[in-house]
C-alpha cells in the first residue's frame, strides 16, 4: 500500500501544471475601416483532449467572430468559419491572412496603445479572458 501511494505522490508530481488550452500573443491593429477590425493570437492545447473555440466576445464590440482569409482567384474573401478546433497537443494559430477574430461594431474605434478585452469561449475549457494590445497598422507584433 505505502509503495502504490508513493508511486501515485510521484505520478502527480510529474503531471503539467496549468491548464490544457492556454490563449496568448493576442494583438489588435487600428482598424483601417472605422468600426471594423480584427484581433489575433495564438491557442495552445498540451492536454489529451480535443477542444473547440465556440465563440469570442470583444468588450466595446456589437459582434465579435471567428473568420478565414482565403484567396478566391485574383482576390481575396472573408468567411466566417463557425466553431474552430483546436487538436490536442497542438497550436493554433490566428494571424493576419489566415483565421482571425473579426470584430465589427466597435463604440469607438481603438487606437494604437489601447488594450482590448476578449473572452474566448471553448466547449471543454469553458470562458477564457485575454488582453489584446492595439498596434500602429502595420508594426510588428
């Protein structure tokens, strides 16, 4: 009995600390179309399970949703994408020209050195707050 506890003592001891999903590296730029713009980041899940981002609300904004820039022939095309998995053990990341939070509606238009408030919604990991830095259009996050 005191070795099968001993083992499990050990055993906890090597499990990751933290939770599974992580959001981070989140940045905004200025929106170039007034109440329109975009928020990025990246989402990390090192657990066993898969999950999925189910929604993303954006303080100050009417509607806050998860879209895909896709290339269409000579142009380029928004679409909405609806719930966005996220693999086990895997990174996902959303950055301009590719998936990204669309936001629209915003009461005033955020500029550079603002910060914005998002919740991100998963189906396993529940609500997860981040804080976006607004950027100058094009600096480097």
């Amino acid at each position: 009995m005191t070795r099968r506890l001993l083992f499990l003592v050990v055993l906890s001891a090597c499990a990751p600390t933290g939770p599974p999903i992580q959001v981070g590296d989140a940045y905004a730029f200025e929106p170039v179309l007034g109440d329109v713009g975009a928020v990025y980041l990246t989402v990390t899940n090192s657990g066993t399970a898969p999950d999925t981002i189910v929604g993303v609300e954006v303080s100050g904004a009417l509607v806050a949703m998860i879209h895909e820039q896709v290339a269409v022939g000579d142009r380029v095309e928004m679409r909405h994408v609806g719930p966005l998995p996220v693999p086990a053990g895997n990174t996902v990341v959303l950055a301009p020209g590719g998936f990204h939070v669309m936001i629209e509606g915003m009461a005033r238009p955020p500029v550079a050195g603002d910060t914005l408030d998002l919740t991100v919604r998963f189906a396993r990991a529940g609500a997860l707050a981040v804080r976006a830095p607004v950027l100058a259009y094009g600096t480097e996050p």
